[in-house]
C-alpha cells in the first residue's frame, strides 16, 4: 500500500495506520491522517470529493495566522472542526538558505525550538487527537508542505502509540516520495525560480533521527517532554490514544497473486523501490538510495529479464527481479542459473512471509526455464541479509569485491546460490 492518498492539488497527504508497535499491536487505518496545506482544496472539485470521503471530523492547521491568511484554509463544512494552532513562533525562510546548510542539523535544532516555544499549542492539538479518537472520528493535521511541523506532531503521536523509533524516522522521510511535486509547485508560484537552499523539500531521515535524540537528551524521553513540558498527564494521554487508536494485526490474510510486470507498472515500481530504500535508511541500512533506479530500469530489466509482481488482494505486496545472467556479479557463467535482484515487500502492509514466497516464486520460475541454480547476491556489509538468504537454502560461494551496475563506485557484494534440481 502506498501510504500518499493521491490528489490533483494536495502532495503529501498520508495515513498513518497500520505500523505496528512494540506490543504487538498496530495503528488502526483511516483514523489518523497527516497533510500537506488543506487550502488547496476547493469545494465542487473531485479533490474536495475525496477529502470529504476520508470521513474526517477534526481538521488542525499547524500553520502561522499570516499563513493561513496567505494561502488559505480548508473550506468549511458541518462534517467536520477547523482548529489553528501555530506551534511553530520563530519562522524561518527555508528556500532563501544557502547551500552550505545541511538539512539534518539545522532542521532538528529548529525543531526543538517549535518543541520549546509552541508548547500551548502542541499541548490542544495532542488534547484534541486524544478527543478525535475516543470520539472514534477521523482526523487530519497539517501545515504547508505536511512536512517539518506536521513531522513533527505526527512523531509525537506515533511515540506515544508506542510506534517504534525507526519507523517513526521512517514516516518523517516518507515525504521524500513528494519532494519532486512540492519543488515544481514552489517553482510555479515563484516564476520558475528554483529555490537557493538545495534541502528544501527535502526530509532526509537524519533530520528526524537528530530531533528525537535531542529531545530525549533535553527531557528523558517524549513521555516526560510531555509531561514536564506540556504539563500533561503523558500515561493517562498514551493509554487514551492506545485503547481508541491500536488494533490487533490481522490474523488472515488475502493469498499472493503473482503477475509478471508490463511497462504500465514501472512508476509503481519505482516508487516501491524508493519507499523500501528509505526503510532501510531509517534502520541504518546503507544500501539502497531513493532515486537511484528510474522507470527506464525497470523498463529494462522487463525486456532484458523479467519483473514480477506480488499483490494480496487489491494491494501492491512487492516485487522482484529475474535476470538470465548477472555477468556483472558472477562473471561468465553457462546458462545454468537464474538470478533474483530486488526483492522488495512493500513495508508494514505486505503480509507476513511475503518476500520468503516471493523468493519461492521466483525459484518456481528458474526451475520451469530448465536451470537448475538460483543465484543472488547482497551487500558484503549487510550480514542480516545474508543471514535472510541462508535461511532460506542459500550458501555463499564467494564475494565479487568490484561490482558496478554502472551508477557509481564499485562495491563489493556477497555470492549466494541454491541448487533447485
């Protein structure tokens, strides 16, 4: 499932639910959503039509008085409660920074500032997410571009849920995936001009990481910023948001369905990709980077090979990749293998075991071509991979210390293969 809700107008619109916490359970969907400004949206308009359908009843605009002023608010209607609460009080010009600024650092010390300065404020809107949920109505928070002070909030609320820290830095850089639409509307409003500060837009995972040490080497932990900070009762709020907002994970679900790849899929793909790289990213995993692989890639490797697709029920579960020879890795090899590359599980939704039957899948599609061998190969520097892969009937047979695909430096890469017949 792609977490960003498509609207013509709106680029950051997502659902929080569905990650899991650490007692097991998981974010009910549909009951807590994060935005992008709202006053894009108009009445009349499939846009506004959509909004309408997320059924939500409380609406809390993170932005400045002039902001709203400026750029306007959502439409009012009788479904639901507008709210302006203004945590941020020290605003800042992000595209007029230079580019010697690193994103990580200066982000998250403004972050405290909004954390310190707007305590009144983030105060009602965590009373009014505790209210919205015993109320068991929706309800969305945002501001501009759904980003910094909608990050930040959003951070807050998964913490207290119980949401462990890498995913919370996850969902942060989530907005990566609408860099590049909230960059061409900036330019639209700004005559074309591209901003100065090459960060904006930007929500690399540090930023998020950095912000979250800060405040707990400040107060302890979130609990106690918002006990001592925000003068709130954090256990009484935590078990309020936990009973009204958490469910049990399914206990079923929808079987895989497997389908080779046509060109209509490749944004699709790509996107899964870039999505699965900032997992690994938010868990300190240096291997995958968004952006790297484009649509021509998959385009590619579906002419030169094969790409396959896993759905469970109506929703995207992952994807891989089978090659007829890997020269690059293996070196000249007889016709005597197939090689999986990119299995990917779509995070947090893909049902338990997926890339574990994907794997079998694609080794079902080795044997039918007559080969007796998968072949697959993983980052030397990532020994939990590889403990994946041998556990799943492969054994290392050797490392390739100078691969390249042709986009950067050579890596050296760890050799795996599985007889099959």
């Amino acid at each position: 499932m792609d977490r960003h809700i498509p609207f013509g107008t709106l680029r950051n619109v997502r659902d929080l639910g569905g990650y899991g916490t650490e007692d097991g359970r998981r974010v009910r969907p549909r009951r807590l959503f994060r935005a992008d400004g709202l006053g894009k949206l108009h009445r009349g308009t499939a846009d506004w039509d959509r909004f309408l359908a997320l059924g939500i009843g409380t609406v809390i605009d993170l932005r400045h008085a002039w902001e709203v002023e400026r750029q306007g608010r959502v439409p009012e209607h009788p479904s639901f409660t507008y709210h302006n609460l203004s945590i941020e009080h020290r605003p800042y010009d992000q595209p007029s920074l230079g580019p010697e600024v690193e994103p990580g650092p200066y982000l998250a010390e403004r972050y405290m500032e909004v954390a310190e300065d707007g305590t009144k404020e983030i105060r009602r809107a965590l009373e009014l997410i505790a209210d919205a949920a015993v109320c068991d109505t929706p309800l969305v928070f945002h501001c501009a571009s759904g980003k910094d002070r909608t990050g930040q909030m959003a951070a807050l609320v998964l913490s207290l849920l119980g949401v462990p820290e890498p995913v919370i830095i996850e969902d942060f850089s989530l907005t990566e995936l609408a860099t590049p639409a909230l960059l061409a509307d900036w330019r639209a409003r700004n005559g074309g001009r591209t901003p100065a500060w090459p960060g904006y837009g930007r929500a690399p995972e540090s930023v998020m990481r950095l912000f979250l040490t800060a405040l707990k080497q400040r107060y302890g932990s979130v609990e106690s910023y918002v006990a001592n900070a925000l003068d709130l009762d954090a256990e009484a709020l935590a078990t309020t948001l936990r009973t009204h907002l958490l469910e049990p994970p399914p206990t079923a679900w929808p079987p895989l369905a497997h389908r080779r790849a046509t060109a209509l899929d490749a944004r699709a793909l790509v996107r899964l990709r870039d999505t699965a790289a900032l997992w690994q990213l938010a868990r300190g995993i240096d291997q995958w980077k968004p952006g790297e692989k484009d649509e021509t890639h998959f385009l590619t490797r579906m002419r030169e090979g094969e790409v396959w697709l896993a759905h469970a029920g109506d929703h995207l579960a992952g994807a891989w990749e089978l090659w007829w020879d890997d020269p690059a890795a293996w070196g000249p090899r007889p016709a005597d293998a197939g090689y999986v590359h990119r299995l990917m599980a779509t995070p947090h939704t893909a049902p338990p075991g997926t890339g574990r039957r994907m794997l079998t899948e694609a080794e079902s599609r080795i044997t039918a071509a007559g080969r007796p061998y998968a072949r697959l190969d993983c980052l030397a520097s990532n020994p939990r991979l590889r403990a994946y892969y041998e556990s799943a009937g492969y054994r290392v047979v050797g490392e390739q210390r100078t691969k390249t695909d042709g986009g950067g430096s050579p890596y050296a890469v760890t050799l795996l293969e599985k007889r099959l017949v």
